[in-house]
C-alpha cells in the first residue's frame, strides 16, 4: 500500500507539471521560445490520472472504516465527512472541467482556453494543498505553503519537461532564456523559502530527523538542490557563453536539470506519506546506520562538530562543483557531467553525515 501511495503521489507532482507547463507555453509567443508538439493524449493521460492518484491516500482510510460501516456507507462518509474526501471531490469537479478545456483547446486552441486551464490547475492544486502534512499541522497556513511549493515546482519542472523533451528544436533559446531565467529563480526562490517554513513546522529537530528514513529522504532531498542550483546557473548565466558555437546543444542540459528535478520530486514522495519526527530520536534509520557508526539511542538530539574528514568532504564539494562547470563549458560528454554531479552530491552528503553527532 505504501508503495502504491508513493507512485501515486509522484505521478501527482508529473501530472501537474506536464499540463501546467503545455498551458504556459501555449502562451507564449513562438518568437521568444521553440516549437512544441506534444500530443492531445498526453494532456488528456495526465488530467484523467490525477483524480485517480488523488483517491489513492483515501484506500487506507476506506480500509479503517469498512468493516464497522460497510463498504458504501463508508465511501459517504469518507466523501461527506472527512477532510481528505472534500478534496477528492473538489478534484474530480476541477478535473471534469479540466477535460472539457482540453478537449475545446485541441480543437482551436487560443490563449484564453489555455490561461483558464491554467487557473483550473491552480484549484486543483489548492484542493490538494488543502489536506497537506503542512495544512493538518498548522491549518490554512500550512496549506498554503504547500500550495505555493507545488505550484512554484509545476511551473519551473512543466516548463522544463515541454522544453527538454517536446520541443522540436532549440531555436529562439537566447529569447526563450530572458523570459524563462527570471521565471526559474522565482520558482526556485519560491520552492526553497516555503521549503524552509515547511520543515520548520513539520520537522522541528531537523538535524535530529536525520535518525529518521524521513529525515535522511529530506535531507537527501536538500542536498540535491546543491548540484541543481550550479545546473540552474550554468543553464541561466554560462549557456550566454555557448549559445553561437556551432556543436552547443542546451537542451542536453535543460534535460540534466529536469531529470534531477524529477529526482527531488520522486524523494519527495516517498517521505510525503511517512509520519514526521519530533525533536528527539525515536527511530533509526537502517541507511543512516550506514554512514554513523557511534553509539545512537532513542531520547538523543543532533548537532554539529566540525570535523577533519568533514572539511575534506566540503573542499571536494567544492572541486567538483568547479568540475561539474568545466565539463559544461568545454561540451564534455553527458556522462562526464552526470558523474560530477553525482560527485558533487555524494561529497556533500558526506561532509555533513561527518560533523553531525547525538547526544
């Protein structure tokens, strides 16, 4: 079951970005961005799989409640009742009237249709946003962290994937990046600050929630962010650089930036449905084992200790993130690339599981 929650949850976050990102695009100018040709059915594929993916967290509930209420009584009171059951209705209403533009778009398709597609996703997401970790911990405040959080990724990730794997050509790049750069740092902006109020609320020992499987999939997800943001700036700022040289494919790297967009989303997901940790440890994580190797009981806090081996860790971080830009301004093979980048990530993964301590 959790399992199938997890996939769920990430063909959610996909889902939404694939069609928040068509829309965008479809307002925007062909002048200042390349050709896009993306089927009808992959718009139609990903608007009739979210109120799917979004029953999928109410099986469990179901499964409480049918054996005391009956099968049907219980899908009432789930729909009628509960939190989680507002929300799937609100989301398969939106999604009815999500079809229905889709399917008038295909057949002329004009800004309009597109812009209000756009703000039928926004509802959709709302309604999702609405029975968030976040929103159940800290009402309506919550939820709209969550909110913003997953609108700020579809837009940044559904511009990424039209560009990285729809696109016909890389025609119009230089115009398509004055648009499409501050656009991306506002998304990232946005996706790193209620980021961090988010786990502020959630994870109050964030350090501490290491010990945890949450802990580590958050962590982990955080230091990911390192080698995207150098991406983000090699792809905003040194692409300048290359764009006249004659062999210069920039879709090669928006896709590197996508697949490791995709990545987070994917890590998030699988610590999405898991339940938070508090300031003390309570449990330990077999993969944190792996890495700290000193005594760790239930009741401890984290911190940090600098270290030797943790200096080391950070001074190649920083190496290969030098690395990682030498590859992408001498065109070295993707391969190379994505070998730095992994070194990059690995290294600062290291650094700090080397200065962090319990007591």
């Amino acid at each position: 079951m959790m399992a199938l929650t997890i996939f769920s949850q990430f063909l959610l976050y996909v889902s939404l970005a694939l069609l928040m990102g068509s829309f965008i695009l479809y307002c925007i100018p062909e002048t200042v961005r390349p050709k896009i040709d993306i089927s009808a059915k992959w718009l139609i594929v990903s608007a009739v799989i979210l109120p799917v993916v979004t029953f999928v967290p109410n099986i469990q509930l179901l499964t409480i409640l049918t054996p005391q209420f009956g099968f049907m009584e219980s899908v009432v009171m789930l729909l009628i009742k509960f939190k989680v059951g507002h929300s799937w209705l609100a989301v398969i209403g939106f999604t009815f009237i999500l079809l229905i533009m889709i399917r008038q778009f295909m057949k002329k398709p004009t800004k309009l249709l597109a812009v209000m597609s756009i703000f039928i996703l926004i509802a959709i997401m709302a309604a999702t946003g609405y029975i968030s970790h976040a929103g159940s911990m800290t009402g309506i405040v919550g939820s709209a962290l969550d909110f913003v959080h997953l609108l700020a990724v579809s837009v940044w990730l559904g511009i990424l994937l039209m560009m990285s794997f729809f696109s016909k050509d890389a025609l119009n790049w230089e115009a398509f990046l004055k648009w499409f750069s501050p656009v991306a740092l506002v998304a990232f902006t946005a996706v790193a600050l209620t980021g961090v109020l988010m786990t502020d609320t959630i994870v109050p020992g964030y350090v501490t929630s290491w010990s945890s499987n949450y802990g580590q999939l958050l962590f982990i997800k955080h230091v990911l962010l390192v080698p995207l943001t150098v991406i983000i700036l090699a792809n905003s700022l040194l692409i300048k650089l290359k764009l006249n040289k004659p062999l210069f494919e920039p879709r090669t790297w928006v896709r590197i930036e996508t697949i490791l967009l995709i990545l987070i989303l994917f890590i998030t997901a699988l610590y999405s449905e898991q339940q938070p940790p508090s300031f003390y440890v309570q449990e330990i994580s077999p993969f944190f084992e792996l890495f700290y190797r000193s005594s760790i009981e239930a009741g401890m806090r984290g911190y940090f200790q600098m270290t030797g081996i943790g200096l080391g860790f950070f001074l190649l971080t920083a190496l290969f993130i030098g690395l990682v830009i030498v590859s992408y301004i001498k065109q070295l093979p993707v391969i190379v690339s994505a070998a730095m980048t992994f070194a990059v990530t690995l290294c600062f993964y290291m650094g700090f599981m080397s200065i962090v301590f319990f007591k």
